[in-house]
C-alpha cells in the first residue's frame, strides 16, 4: 500500500488512453453483470418448485408435442390440486406476418388461474357466449387500435381452418387488464381464443392440449403435486414434465439454442478482445516509463518491487472498470427484470456473480501486466537512462 501514490500517478499518466481503457473495461463487465443474470435465471429455473402457485405441465419430449385432453379429468384428482386449465398457441399474425400476437386458445376457466389479469364481468360472460369471442390485452388493442365490437382477421402462422386457410376471423367480446404493469405487463399484451372453437375449426388438433396449467392448494407441496402429475403418464407415449412457469419457458428456450454455450461464447469473444486492448495499454504504459523506472532502481527499488508495481498498476485498472461494470449491471439488472412487464425474471447480481467478476479482474490483471512487468524487472538502468 505505501506505493499507491506511485502506481496511482502512473496509471493516469497518460488519462485520455486510460480513461478510454477503462471505459472497455466497464463495458466488459457491465455485458458479463447482465449475461450472467440470464446464466444463473436458466440454471434456477430446474430448481424446487415448491413455493409456486402455479405449475405447468406439458411434454416430456418436446414442447411442441401436444397432449391429449383426457388428462386434464386425471390431473385435477390428484391431492393437493385445485383447479386445472389447458391452452393451445394459436400463433397469429395480424394483417402483416412480421406483426406477431401472443395468442393462446384456451378453456373458458383458464382466466380464473391467473389472479393478475382483470377482465369487466359482462365482457367475461361475452367471451363464455360467444364462440368466435376474443379477449385482447390492453396495450395490444392501444398497439392495433382495436376495440370491443370489432370483427378482425387473424392469420395463424401454424394452423389452417377446415378449409385449408390460415386466415381466421374473431370477434373482439373484451379487454384483459393486468392488475401491476409492472410484473404482469405480458398480459396486457396476448390474445386469448376459445380451444373448443380452435379444436373444432383446424384438423390439425383433434382434441389434444398444448399444455395444462394446475393451482396447487398448498404451494409447499408443488414438488410433491409436480411428482404426481408426471406419474400418471409415466411409460406412456405421452409422458409429461411438470415444472414452474419459469422453468417451463426457460425449458423453451433451451431446446431453441443452448443458452450457455451462447453467454459463453459472447463472454469469450468480449474478454479475448479486453485482454488485447488492456495488454496493449500496459505495453505502451511501461515503454513510455522506461526511463522513470530505471530511476527507481537507481535510488534503490529492487526487481521485484518494480515486478510489483507494475502488476499492481494492470490489476488496478482491471479492479476500477471492472468494479463500476459490476456495480451499474447491479443496478441495471433489476430495472431491465421490472420494466420487462413480467417477461423476463432475471435474478440479481449477487455475490457469486461478484467472486466471479473479481476473481476474471485480478487474473486478467495480472495476464496482461505479466509481460510488460517482467520487462521492467529485467531492465539495465544504463541501457534504459541512455534510451536504448
């Protein structure tokens, strides 16, 4: 600590190139804050689901397999179940295919599961009476400028009709609210259909479910009502994996890309290119400080104490940009999770992130110092003070 004085002066010789250095570096780590978030999010999602209202059901093989209907009867005997539901992804598209729509064929109960979304009671009892009936989220009626009475079209981008058409049209009966933008803002966002008239309408179903969703009673016995659920289709041809609503689409997801081969390659890729730009400024550090260095031995610092410091300096840098990367993905992390409107649940930076995020500082740090701190240390004062 009694060199800070000297490593600190000699780190900010030249501010310009280290403020640009550590501005990368703060870049580096404010990317590695944030993916790995989305890292620990798909590793927690396997976890207990104990202490979850609500469980998901749905293949074991693929999440694109469906299941049959008949099961729901069997889920809702199991103990510890209150109320079960299914849905479809009806996946349409309106007026352009690039305008996507979160739309779901679901059974009429299926509203009942999920407490945050608030729909007016007439145009609830609309949606139970009316066939071609849908229920549209708030911000997505703002988006298409829809309202209550209106006929639209709706292109699906999977299912055709019994006429082999993929054009479908449905009546607008109401509006889904989300009690808290915050956390339920997704729902504000999907459109909801009748299964019965989606089953009936494309040959493509014939009477299976996308996937169940189940409220258990007691939500410390999520674990034993998921073991349950999965029992009864055990050594079936349509064995199911029932898991937390998080789990389940981070189980999506999963089998679209590896995800950690994917945050592993990009982190990769950005500390390959730091440890370039960081060794790069240390060499130039060093060389433009041969002379003041030789000094140093002359009045009596050792080779290692100049070895020292000069390490010292390269992990310092790493330490300041790394430290205020960390602390703004801190920050950045739960404001990206909330303003997501419940689509994304990422978890905060905590201390693992943090042993991890240090620990890659100091040894970066000391990757990049190591050759131009042996140089120094190896330094003849004579050839040095002469400048060659």
């Amino acid at each position: 600590m009694k060199y800070l004085h000297l490593i600190w002066a000699a780190l900010f010789r030249r501010k310009t190139r280290t403020i640009l250095t550590l501005v990368s570096i703060i870049a580096a780590f404010l990317l590695f804050g944030m993916l790995d978030a989305v890292r620990t999010s798909f590793n927690q999602a396997g976890q207990s689901a104990n202490g979850a209202e609500r469980l998901q059901t749905g293949s074991k093989l693929s999440f694109i397999q469906t299941l049959p209907q008949a099961l729901e009867s069997q889920i809702a005997q199991v103990p510890g179940v209150k109320m079960v539901t299914y849905a479809n992804w009806f996946g349409g598209a309106y007026q352009d295919p690039h305008n996507q729509v979160f739309s779901f064929a679901v059974e009429p109960n299926y509203i009942d599961l999920y407490p945050e979304i608030q729909v007016d009671p007439a145009e609830r009892k609309a949606f139970d009476d009316t066939r071609t009936g849908i229920l549209v989220g708030e911000r997505l009626a703002k988006r298409f400028n829809w309202k209550v009475g209106d006929k639209i079209p709706l292109q699906s981008t999977i299912f055709p009709n019994r006429q082999g058409s993929k054009n479908w049209t449905f009546d607008i009966v109401g509006i889904l609210h989300a009690k808290d933008k915050k956390s339920g803002g997704f729902f504000d966002q999907m459109l909801l259909l009748h299964w019965k008239y989606f089953d009936e309408t494309t040959p493509f179903n014939r009477g299976t479910v996308g996937w169940y969703v189940t409220r258990v009673a007691d939500v410390n016995q999520a674990d034993r009502v998921a073991k349950a659920i999965d029992a009864i289709s055990a050594n079936s041809d349509h064995e199911t994996r029932t898991q937390t609503e998080q789990a389940a689409t981070a189980n999506w997801m999963k089998q679209l890309a590896d995800i950690g081969l994917i945050v592993g390659s990009i982190m990769g890729a950005v500390f390959f290119t730091l440890l370039l730009l960081s060794g790069n400024t240390m060499m130039q550090a060093v060389r433009e400080r041969t002379s003041e260095l030789a000094v140093l031995k002359t009045i009596g610092f050792s080779n290692h104490a100049v070895l020292g410091i000069v390490l010292a300096e390269s992990v310092l840098l790493l330490l300041l940009g790394g430290v205020i990367g960390l602390g703004i993905a801190s920050l950045i992390v739960p404001a990206v999770s909330a303003g997501s409107g419940g689509m994304l649940n990422l978890p905060i930076v905590g201390a693992g992130s943090w042993i991890l995020g240090v620990v890659l500082m100091i040894a970066i740090g000391l990757l990049v110092g190591a050759l131009p701190a042996i140089r120094a240390m190896r330094l003849n004062i004579v050839d040095a003070l002469a400048g060659r």
